[in-house]
C-alpha cells in the first residue's frame, strides 16, 4: 500500500453531479492498493497516517499528529500511485491491484483510520473521476509505502 500524504491548510475533492467532500486543516491523503495487499496493511497505514507526527508543536518542530492537533483528514483513492513509466512513455497500471481487490481495502483504511481519529473521515468517491485541490501547508508531502512482508 502507498500513500502520498501532504500536510494541508484546506482541501477538497469533487466528482460530477456530487456535492463536493472538503476539509478546513489536516491531512490530505492520496491511497494506491498494490497487489497482495491484505487487511494487515490497511491497519499499519491506518495507524501511521493517525499518528504520523507533522504537525508543529509550540518550539515549531513537527511533532505533533493530525490525532493530536484535533486535525481532518481526506482520504482519495488512487490507482497511478503505482503507475511505472520507466519504459515509453504511457505508464502501465500493473503495480496496482485490481478494482476488485482495491475497494475493500481502500474501505477498510477509511473505515480503521476514522475508528483511529475518534472522528469520521472524508473521502473521495471510490473508481470516479475526481478533481482534487488543496493548500498545502509547509509545504510538507511525504510517500509512505506498508513494509514488504517476507
């Protein structure tokens, strides 16, 4: 599992004919699901997204988490995380699981990381075309990629 996670001021997410999903502060958070991806790496990156510490403290240092600092969180699906473009120049979607697999997964992680939070979490809309905007605070984007299992 991958997740591109940048620290925001605001952000939001819309889709045709849906009212938009937005956030005022915390975390926007972009999800791909790689194959052989299980339930055991939707929790790893349920409770690093809750308590990844990015957010300043009083000294300025980032110490804090979106849990701590009473922050929201935005979670979007998204499939070209896995994207390679390594030959030619069209990526290939093979690093990526299958929607099949992908979707519970991806709902088991907004499902964890709100039960994590205390508070619900907002999302994207699962397989549609989405456009995403955000202020990003810092800036500070991070990748986090699920250990590798043996």
């Amino acid at each position: 599992m991958r997740a591109v996670v940048q620290r925001v001021l605001s952000a939001s997410v819309t889709a045709a004919s849906r009212n938009p999903s937005e956030i005022a502060g915390g975390l926007l958070v972009l999800l791909g699901v790689a194959p052989g991806d299980t339930l055991a790496e939707a929790e790893w990156m349920s409770r690093k997204l809750v308590h990844l510490r990015i957010f300043d403290d009083d000294t300025g240092r980032m110490n804090r988490s979106v849990h701590d600092t009473g922050g929201e969180m935005l979670l979007v699906s998204q499939f070209t995380l896995y994207g390679d473009a390594s030959r030619g120049n069209r990526p290939g979607f093979s690093g990526s699981a299958d929607f099949e697999t992908a979707r519970p997964l991806y709902e088991s992680v907004v499902r964890l990381t709100g039960q994590e939070l205390g508070r619900p979490v907002s999302t994207g809309w699962y397989g549609e075309s989405m456009q995403v905007a955000l202020v990003n605070n810092g800036p500070v984007t991070l990748i986090l990629d699920t250990p590798r299992r043996p």
